[in-house]
C-alpha cells in the first residue's frame, strides 16, 4: 500500500518569524492581536493566502508558540485556516495533541477573526484556554463575502461554561483594525472561497 502524506508549508516570511517561542510585542489583550492582525496584513501584502492570522501563547511564559495564516488557497487544503495552522504547530512543540494536557501550562489563542463553524470544533479539541478574537463573524460576511458556516448564537457561553474544560472568550479586541484588513483583500479582488461558488473578482 502507498505511503500517503499531508504536508503545509508555511511561507518563507512566516516560517522566519516564528522558527520558534519568542517574545511578544506586549502583554495586554490588544497589543498581541495587533502582532496577529500585523500578520494577517503581510499575509494578504506577501500573496500567500487570505486575510486571517492567529497566534498561540504560552501563557505559563508570555511567549508565542505558534503562529498560523490561512494558506487554504497555497495549501490546496480547506482546512487550512490560520487557527489550525497556529493550534498544529503548538501541540507539535509541546509534543502534546491536548494543550491543556500538562498541568502547568495553559495556553491562549489570538485569531483576527472570530471561529468560522470548522475552527470552533478544532478550538473544541484543542485543549486552549482562552480565546481572543478582533473581527466577527457578520464583520467577515459582510466584508469579504466568506461564509463562515451556521455557527450557533451563544457559541462563546458554549465555550465558557464548559464543564470539563472552561474556555475563556474575549471578543472584539481591536475588531476595526482586523475589519481593515478583510476590506484591504476584498478591493484588490482576491479570491474568495466558498464550497461550490468560489469566486476571483
């Protein structure tokens, strides 16, 4: 039987950035999803995929873990979304598929968009702790014609009062900014994708 392999190669400017855990700008909320949504700009700037990124944070530590960009278009993959490029990387470092498996760490992730209906599920089983996130749902809708999937209303209460491992949401952390960047990929026309009506204007 043929070996089959899937493999995402990160862009060569991200990869150098992120080689491994670092310091992060600042500390707060905001001055870290600024880092993410600076990452976001360069990935739609550099032509590697679309205008969404998401970093992972070693909160025992204050250093990123990981960072993702989409790279859906660059992979060939639909599953490739910023969050489960960043959420990867991190449980390959921490040699763990279950982030919150060690007791003495605890790790956060930062995404310039809120989870579309695939990245809640992959956030689910992720063992991250906290989330953050700038732009909305009905912010990516509406901006770039991306449709995130039927995401139920009360998704962040589903998150925090979670029994066997309460998820702490905070939203719309520098959302105007990240709503920036979803306006800046629309005007220059790249592509959007959906299932069965992706289209390039």
């Amino acid at each position: 039987m043929d070996q089959v392999q899937v493999s995402i190669e990160l862009p060569a400017w991200l990869a150098s950035l992120t080689a491994g855990p670092a310091p992060l700008p600042g500390s707060s909320d905001a001055e870290r999803m600024q880092w993410a949504i600076e990452l976001a700009a360069r990935n739609v700037a550099e032509g590697t995929g679309g205008p969404f990124a998401a970093i992972v944070v070693d909160e025992t530590t204050g250093l990123y873990t990981a960072a993702g960009v989409n790279l859906v278009v660059a992979s060939g993959l639909s599953i490739a979304h910023a969050e489960a490029i960043a959420i990867m990387l991190a449980q390959q470092r921490a040699g763990n598929f279950d982030l919150a498996g060690d007791p003495q760490k605890r790790y956060s992730l930062y995404a310039t968009g809120q989870p579309c209906i695939m990245c809640f599920g992959i956030l689910w089983w992720s063992g991250i702790t906290k989330l953050v996130c700038a732009a909305r749902g009905e912010d990516v809708e509406r901006i770039t014609g991306f449709r995130e999937g039927p995401l139920q209303e009360h998704w962040p209460q589903l998150l925090s009062e979670r029994r066997d491992l309460p998820i702490e949401v905070v939203r719309d952390v520098n959302r105007a900014a990240a709503c920036d960047v979803l306006s800046a990929y629309k005007a220059a026309g790249h592509l959007v994708y959906n299932p069965g009506s992706t289209v390039s204007e």
